[in-house]
C-alpha cells in the first residue's frame, strides 16, 4: 500500500468528491480533505490506505501548516465548492466574494503551496468545475463568474507547468447536496432521475488520472443525458 501514489481529494465527505476517493482507492493512497471530521472518518473507514485531511480551505494558516507536511503528490483533485446563485440585481457583495473565496482562491492557494510536491512526482491536478464555467444563464452570475475564473486559472496552470497534467472537468447538474441547495435557491423542482450520478463524474476523473503517460486530457464535458 505504501507504494501506490498518493492522491489529495478535498471534498472528500461527500458528494462528487466521496465518489471520487472510492474510485481511486483501489491504485492509490488518499488523503480525504475537508471540514467535517465526522464524514471524513466515515469515508475514511470505507477505504484501505485512506486518512482525513481536515483542514478549512479558506484558512490560510491551517492550509499553509496542513499543505507543508506533504512532500511528494501524485494528484491533487479540488472538489470542494460552493453554489451561491442570485441575480445581479439580488446578489450582494458578499456572494461573489463567497463563490470566490472557495471556488477560487482556495483551489489556487492550495495548488501554489503543493506545487513543490506535485513538481517532484510530475503529478497530476483535477479541478471540478462546472457547466457554468461555459456558460453564465441568467440567475447564476456569481457561480459562474467563479467557475470561468478558475477554468481560467487551470488554463494558466497547464501552461506554466509542462511537466504537471492539468485538467478541468466539467459536469452538468449532478445528484448532489449543492445541486439540492441550488434548486431550492431557484425555486425549482428537484429531479435526481434527470441529473448525473456523482459516480459519472467520478468515473472522468478516474480516465484523467489513469492515462498512459503520453495522454493528457486537458478538459471532459459530462452532460446529462
């Protein structure tokens, strides 16, 4: 177990994250990151090799103290994100600063204080985006606006470090928590039976990360069918 390449999925406890770590788990060591020690233990249990990372992404003296103890990582899988909605209209000041912090900022701080350990195993990094980070619709401004800004920041990445595979996936909607809280916020009806399993996406992920070493998939769209 020791041998398999380590893997940093944050989001861990739930979600699209939790089924990205039990994909992995079979070929790699996991680190489960997120805030809720509780679900990271849960799904810590579920999966050989796996421990919790809790750490809060938008502390950036835990992050810092918590990222300086790994010195060698094979992937890096951001998973954690938020989904404030509104208009513009609607929307303060403090939900775009909200979608930005996590979805953003945090995904970048983490990967600049992991890059020194993601360099030295040529690693691999994963970012879940969105649909919306193609498209703004209408009532959803300040979650795309993040989504197009960190698509924008994995395009940099890419081309700044050769030597790291880089990609971004991006699914439609997907039987989430966050989908719920969205569909609350737009007044709409729920439909699980119409969205993306969490393992769909889970399963790009794992296509990514598994390639043959000349393959790179830069971006995968998964929509609903």
């Amino acid at each position: 177990m020791t041998d398999l390449p380590l893997a940093l999925i944050t989001g861990a406890s739930r979600g699209i994250g939790a089924a990205i770590a039990h994909q992995l788990s079979p070929t790699h060591r996991l680190l489960l990151g997120g805030r809720d020690t509780d679900a990271l233990a849960k799904v810590a249990e579920e999966l050989p090799g796996a421990q919790p990372w809790p750490v809060d992404l938008t502390d950036a003296a835990s992050l810092e103290a918590a990222a300086g103890k790994i010195d060698r990582l094979d992937v890096l899988v951001h998973s954690a994100g938020i989904g404030k909605i509104g208009t513009v209209a609607d929307s303060p000041s403090s939900v775009w600063r909200t979608n930005l912090e996590v979805n953003v900022i945090a995904v970048a701080e983490l990967t600049r204080l992991l890059l020194p350990a993601l360099r030295a195993a040529n690693g691999h990094v994963v970012v879940i985006n969105s649909g919306a980070g193609y498209t703004a619709r209408p009532g959803w401004g300040p979650y795309a606006a993040s989504k197009f800004a960190v698509r924008a920041f994995t395009d940099s990445l890419r081309a700044e470090e050769p030597d790291l595979r880089v990609t971004s996936v991006f699914p439609g909607r997907t039987d989430t928590d966050m989908q719920r809280e969205a569909r609350a916020q737009e007044g709409g009806e729920y439909e699980a039976e119409k969205y993306l399993r969490p393992d769909s996406v889970a399963t790009a992920v794992l296509t990514a990360v598994t390639a043959t070493p000349e393959a790179h998939f830069t971006e995968i769209q998964v929509r609903p069918r």
